[in-house]
C-alpha cells in the first residue's frame, strides 16, 4: 500500500490564459494533518477541487489511492470521492432539510442502511461534534461554527479516508474556531483518516497540522513542520507568518506610475 | 477618417452579434444537454417518487390559489365579453360554449404555462440558482450524489405532472365563472348554457389537445427553469438575471409553441 494516499505531481492548471499553478508536487501521507496555506486567489481551494476530480489539471496528475483522477469516467470518480468527506468554506448545508437530515444524507443516498441503523449513526456524528441537541434545527437556525459543525459531521458521515477542509476557520468567533481546530485534530486520529486543510489562518492551522505546504506564485514557495515554518528565513514565509503589510507581497497591486496617472486628464469613465 | 471609423463601429457591431449568436447557440446547446441527462437519470427520481411528490406539493400545489383566482376572473370576463357580441346576432345561449372552447382549447393551458412560469418557474431557478451559489450542488457532487439525479429530474417530472391538472382546474374553474356571470347574473338560460356546451365540446379535439398543449408546456417551462438556476453564475446579480430570464424565455416559448402547436392540430 502507497504510503501516501493522495500525491500531486508535477501539476499545472490554468484557465482564461491564466496559469494558476505551475509544475506543483505534494505528498499527504495516509493519517496525517497537512495544510496547504498561501494568500487569497493562490489557488489553495482550486487545489481541493483539482484533488476530488471537479475540475482536469492542464498538465501533471493528482494521484487519489493510486488512482489517477482525471483518467477515470464518472463512476471512477464517484467511486474515488466515496472516499472523501469535504467540509466547504461556508458548509453548504441544503436549506431544505433539517440538521440530523443533513447528516443522514450522504448515507440514504449512497448505501442500503435501514433508517433505525441511520438514525443512531446520524446521533452518534452529531455527538461526536457536540451538536446531538440540534439534530431538529433547519440550517437557518444554526450559527456559522454550528452550522460549520453540523457541515463537519455531515462530512465525516461516511468514514472517509481523506476529509477535505476548505477554510474552516474563517469568519468563525475564538470559541468556534478551537473548537473546529480540535474537532478536525481529533476526527482525523479517531477515525485513522487524512486531512487535507486549505487555510490563511496560520495560528490555528499550525496548533493542527503535521505538515504544512505554503502557496505563492503558482508554486510551492515552502514546506516543512510548522516548527521549521515558524522560524523560516525566506522573506516570504517570513511576511505570511508574521503577518507584515509589505514584504515579497507588496501593499500595492502592480500600477502605473502614481504621479503620472494622477496628472494624465484621462478618466477611468 | 470617418470612413474607418463607420467601419471600425460596423465591425464591432458585427462581432457583438457574432459573440451573441454563439452564446445564444451554446446556451441551447447546454439546455439540450441537461434535458437528456435529466431524462437519463429519471429513473432514479421515479423508483423514489416521493421526491417528486414533494416536489408536486411545492411547484403544483402551492401554485393553486394564483391559478384558481385568475381562472375564475377569466372566465367571468371572457362571459361578459361573449355575450356582448353574441347577444348582437341573437346566439347569446351559445355564451357556454364560447367560454368552455376558450378556455380548454386555448386560454387553460396558455394563462396557466404563463401563471406557472411567473409563480413555480422563477422559484425553481432562484432556488437551484441559490443552491449554486451556497456550494449545496458542488457538496452533493463531492458526495458522489449526481445533482441532476437528485435536483433537476424529481423538479422536471413535477412540473410535468402539475402543468395539465393545473390548466384542467384552470378550464374547470374559469367555466364556473362564466356561468355564474352568465346565468345568475345576465339570466342565460341554464340548461342552454350546459347543453350548448356538452353538445359541442368535442372530447378528443378539444379536451386532449388542450391537455397536449399543457403537457408541452410544462416540459418547456420546468426544463427552461431548471436550466436558467443551474447555469446561473454564482452571484446575486447572476441568480436575480436567471430568474429574469426564465419568465421571459418561458413566456415567449410557450406563446410561440402555442401557435405551431395549434397550427399542427387544426390541419391534423
């Protein structure tokens, strides 16, 4: 068995003759936190859908338990994703049905399980992140960590092997945001899975994770434990962790010059 | 100069036309796909019907009262109309007739593909648009859980269904309110009224072909919904154009099926 459940190897991806990731090469070995970071449109989330076949990399593969993704039909991929939970950036609960069945979901769709064996499996995911009360609410009645939360558990639902999180830190409060920190830690352990984290918030993601790649420019800028990131000399690694205004990333988007801009008598009208 | 210059606007407008041509094209393109897939994949949403009776209750019940409250104001109006002419050449016992071959043949299932677009139509495409936009689609898809399985085909065969009942009701309700305006009010004879009509609304002419009409429709109306939520762009300004566009699209598609659909059933 590869030790490594998902690999990216030499990928490239690109689109409106834009190339937003150029010859990038991952490895998240089986029962590992690792956390893919970088700054806002580095195509951190795109890397997430490249991984569950939603989208074809223009050149390179993503490797899923030795399966090549973009070479498999539909059913190879419906097959693949059977193995992946995703927790989405907002969760992307459906409005339409009720907590405990948001959870049930991905469990009456995709096996033959009587109801009594999915309710008490429903209750025991929604216990498992504290929200066993909640199992009556609508989505609308949950705020963003519970709804969060309840999105987590529908994930886990059918014990994957690789659980997907697409920012699930932001726009949470302190307490939510511990509390997903420690869910995701200890979801990942208890059920033997790996965690693929794509995040910008640098506290919480390296109290969890085990390995951490940094995004910039289309290419894998750094890796390491977030021990050697913490105290990384590159100047970027170094602004992203620190959280400095101006660095390797400037404050100002590239423009023209400032002064003749402002003395040229054409508007922007 | 200004001979370039007509001929840089005269190619600019020549290629907007172009660029909108080929969006136009692609868009039927996409919409044809989508209908096959969701006919693909119906079997599933059948062998669980329960979605789309769910689905019924949301799209065909809930559209009723709209329906039921316009019939009755049609029907009414159409009597009142009728008899005013009719009465002019002494034939204002056939008022019955009038409004029943109206409505069944014609105004049941236009007024009621128009009334379904406006109510049903533009809630399916909000809500599949807004589905969309809150990742509940890509999250299905992550789940190995196909959307148009799950989504579009248990909407589509609703919409199917509920379409002829709804103008079957349409027809129904809109007589009863010819008739009260007619006998009650205007004093037609009663039993000229329901004679007149029994003896001259044909079954097959004018009955099924009227329920084909609506049939169509609602395949028209529930597929151009469905297709305007799912290929909405993922914003707010894209849902609210989506749903724009499906009362408009749906409106103009169903007045210009109407008319090669009546042409096809008068000639056969």
């Amino acid at each position: 068995m590869n030790l490594n459940i998902v690999e990216i190897d030499n990928l490239s991806f690109g689109y409106k003759g834009r190339l937003l990731h150029k010859g990038i090469n991952m490895m998240f070995p089986r029962g590992k936190v690792v956390a893919i970071m970088g700054g806002s449109g580095s195509g951190k989330t795109t890397l997430l859908r490249l991984i569950g076949g939603q989208i074809k990399p223009s050149h390179g593969e993503v490797r899923v338990d030795g399966d090549v993704v973009h070479k498999q039909d539909r059913d190879g991929i419906f097959k693949l994703r059977r193995k992946m939970g995703m927790l989405f950036q907002h969760g992307a609960l459906f409005t339409d049905l009720s907590v405990f069945d948001n959870v049930a979901f991905p469990m009456r769709e995709l096996t033959d399980l009587p109801e009594s064996m999915i309710r008490d499996l429903v209750l025991m995911k929604l216990n498992a992140v504290g929200l066993r009360g909640a199992s009556g609410y609508m989505p609308v009645e949950l705020s963003g960590g519970m709804a969060r939360r309840v999105a987590l558990a529908r994930a886990v639902a059918l014990d994957p092997n690789i659980i997907m999180y697409d920012e699930p830190f932001a726009g949470l409060d302190p307490i939510s945001m511990g509390v997903i920190c420690d869910l995701i830690r200890s979801l990942n352990d208890a059920l033997g899975a790996t965690s693929i984290i794509v995040s910008h918030d640098v506290k919480e993601t390296f109290l969890i994770a085990d390995y951490v790649y940094f995004v910039a420019n289309g290419e894998v800028a750094a890796e390491g434990t977030p021990h050697d990131l913490m105290h990384s000399t590159l100047p970027f690694v170094h602004q992203f962790v620190h959280g400095e205004k101006d660095g390797p990333v400037p404050f100002h988007y590239p423009a023209a010059n400032y002064q003749s801009e402002l003395m040229n008598s054409k508007t922007n009208d | 100069m200004i001979k370039s210059t007509l001929l840089i606007a005269v190619a600019r407008m020549l290629r907007g036309l172009g660029a909108r041509m080929i969006d136009r094209i692609w868009r039927l393109g996409a919409g044809a796909r989508l209908f096959f897939l969701t006919i693909f994949y119906s079997g599933e949403s059948f062998r669980r019907f329960h979605l789309i009776l769910r689905e019924i209750y949301f799209t065909g019940v809930m559209s009723l009262l709209i329906i039921i409250v316009s019939a009755f104001f049609v029907g009414m109006v159409l009597a009142l109309q009728g008899y005013n002419t009719l009465q002019k050449y002494g034939s204002s016992e056939a008022i019955g007739v009038l409004v029943a071959l109206s409505l069944v043949r014609e105004l049941g299932p236009v007024v009621t593909a128009l009334l379904f677009a406006g109510r049903a139509g533009t809630a399916i495409t909000a809500e599949i648009g807004l589905m969309k936009t809150t990742e509940q689609l890509s999250a299905m898809e992550m789940m190995a859980v196909s959307p148009i399985a799950r989504v579009v085909a248990p909407r589509f065969w609703a919409g199917v269904i509920s379409m002829p009942i709804l103008a079957t009701l349409f027809s129904m309700v809109g007589i009863l309110g010819g008739y009260l305006v007619a006998v009650p009010l205007i004093g037609v004879d009663d039993g000229a009224f329901w004679s007149q009509m029994q003896a001259n609304v044909d079954f097959r002419v004018d009955i099924v072909d009227g329920l084909i009409k609506s049939l169509v429709f609602g395949v028209a109306c529930t597929m151009i919904a469905l297709f305007e939520g799912f290929d909405a762009p993922p914003t707010a300004e894209g849902v609210s154009r989506a749903t724009t566009r499906t009362v408009v699209i749906s409106s103009l598609t169903v007045l210009g099926l109407d008319f090669i659909l009546t042409s096809f059933m008068l000639v056969v």
